[in-house]
C-alpha cells in the first residue's frame, strides 16, 4: 500500500496538505489507501502498541485524559476514523466496515503488526469487527460502554436520502443540542463546558461532516447487528468498562458482552454514565493499564 506519514495541523480537506492540524503535539497525518487519517501517537515505540478508537461524532480528542497515562507503558495511537474527527471525510462511507478497514489499514502504514485495542461506543463496535475479521493482530481487548449488541436511529434517518436529511443541521442550533444531549444522556457527572464544546465541535465543523456522520448513523443498527450475532467468536482477552448510570447504552448491554464473550470480564464504574474514561479517568487508566499487563499462568 502506498503511504506517507507527515506532521500538520487544520482542517484542510485536501490530502497531505502540509496546512493540515490536529489538536495534539504528537498529532500526525497518515495517507492510508485514498483517504488521509489524522492520529496521535505518543509513548516508546519499541513498546506494545495500544490503539484507542473514539465513538460516534468524536475524535481522539475525547482520550485527552488519557494518553499521557498509558503511553508510559504503551505505544499508544488514537487516530481519528474515517469520515470523523480530524479525518478525510468520503464522499461515501458503509459504516463500520470502512472505518475498520481504515484503522487496520494505518497499522499496516505504521508497520504495526499486532496491537491491543480500546474501543469506546462506536469505537467498540470498530474494535470488536477488526478483532473479529483479523485476530491475528489483535493482543487484548477492552470495550468502554461499546455498540455491538444493538443501536437504534430516528426512523426519517433511514428514510429520507441523506442530502436531505443534512439540510436542517445547517440551521439548527447544533451546538446546544449536543450540548444538551451530552448532558443528560452521555455524562453524569463531569462539566460540559465551553472548553469541552470547542474540543467537540472543531473538527465537526469540517465540509462533510455531517453527511458522514449520517451515514455512519444509517448504517450503524444493520452493522451492530451483524456483530452481535458474533461475539462468541471473539478469541482475545477481553475488559468491559460501563459506567452504571449510562442512559445512552445501558449496563445491561454490558452484561450481555460479559454473557457473550468468552474470556471477558465486566468492571462497572458507579456514579458515570457513557464516557467512563473522562468521568473516572484515573481508575479508567489504572483498570487499563492492569488489565494489559496481566500475564495468564500458562503464557508466564
């Protein structure tokens, strides 16, 4: 596959152009197939590769509580999927497949044979299709309050072509729906403030944006559904983070992974809703952290 890696930062949508930016000094641009992926990657590269993928309409900005931490003992990289974040934005995309492909296509640019993988909603259901297609490269799985047993979307999202369904986010008052949303569904008890809104709606501010995250929504029930019909395939060691309080993925879902996969184990954080890893991020690190490193008897 043809690549090129280089250092940048804006939302420029042309490919490699050296006028693009991230959000992080360790931000990095990566031309995977026809299509330029943003990532961070921060920690020793000589260590075992940890990649974090982000859940829906956001960007590995949303792992800034936790790079630092875990990059101590880890390579870690946390790009940005396809059609999200600091990314190209396709003119199509089919949902999860193409977003995984994406990200095993950056660790074939990277020369990263096998990694470990934490995957956050969205982001888990991306983790659990690349550990499913591809187990070989895959170390250890963990699933933060993920998709993968079911999603639902609106009915006139399935419905109605998605040029139209994008015309009314051009006049809505974006930002404080989702502020509102996040609030009282996503978080239970962390600050949804301005710093927070800037860091979530830049990069969705991108041409594109929202016709992506559109059809990433369309296509997200049939692709959730696909997966769940697998999750006893999955083969690797797998940790499953729910926050108790999530009312966007309730911690039933969670329980249904832990019944499903065969060696995984479920930790449940109390007073957090959908993003554990900001609301708790010191326990979300250190849970991480041990559960990487635990060496079964038989593999000591």
């Amino acid at each position: 596959m043809d690549s090129e890696v280089t250092h940048g930062a804006s939302l420029s949508s042309h490919p490699m152009d050296p006028s693009r930016t991230g959000w992080h000094a360790h931000g990095r641009f990566a031309s995977v197939g026809d299509h330029v992926l943003h990532y961070v990657d921060l920690g020793d590269p000589d260590a075992p590769t940890l990649v974090l993928l982000h859940g829906y309409l956001l960007s590995s900005w949303t792992w800034r509580f936790n790079l630092e931490t875990l990059s101590r003992t880890h390579r870690v990289i946390a790009p940005c999927h396809l059609g999200f974040g600091y990314s190209d934005r396709p003119g199509e995309i089919t949902g999860v497949p193409d977003m995984a492909a994406a990200i095993v296509g950056l660790l074939d640019v990277l020369n990263i044979e096998t990694a470990s993988l934490v995957g956050l909603s969205m982001g888990g259901a991306i983790s659990l299709q690349i550990t499913l297609e591809h187990p070989h490269r895959v170390n250890r799985l963990v699933l933060v309050d993920s998709a993968g047993v079911r999603w639902t979307v609106p009915p006139v999202i399935r419905r109605v072509p998605v040029w139209l369904a994008a015309q009314p986010l051009k006049i809505l008052p974006v930002r404080w729906l989702l502020k509102r949303l996040l609030q009282e569904h996503a978080y239970r008890r962390f600050p949804i403030d301005d710093l927070y809104m800037e860091g979530l709606m830049r990069p969705l501010q991108m041409r594109g944006s929202r016709e992506c995250a559109l059809q990433v929504a369309r296509a997200l029930p049939h692709d959730v559904t696909v997966l769940s019909r697998r999750l006893r395939e999955v083969s690797r060691p797998t940790l499953i983070v729910w926050g108790r309080e999530d009312r966007i993925l309730s911690l039933k879902v969670g329980r249904i992974f832990e019944d499903r996969i065969p060696d995984s184990r479920l930790v449940i954080f109390d007073q957090c809703g959908h993003c554990p890893h900001e609301e708790n991020p010191e326990r979300f690190n250190r849970e991480v952290v041990e559960f990487l490193e635990d060496v079964p008897p038989d593999s000591a």
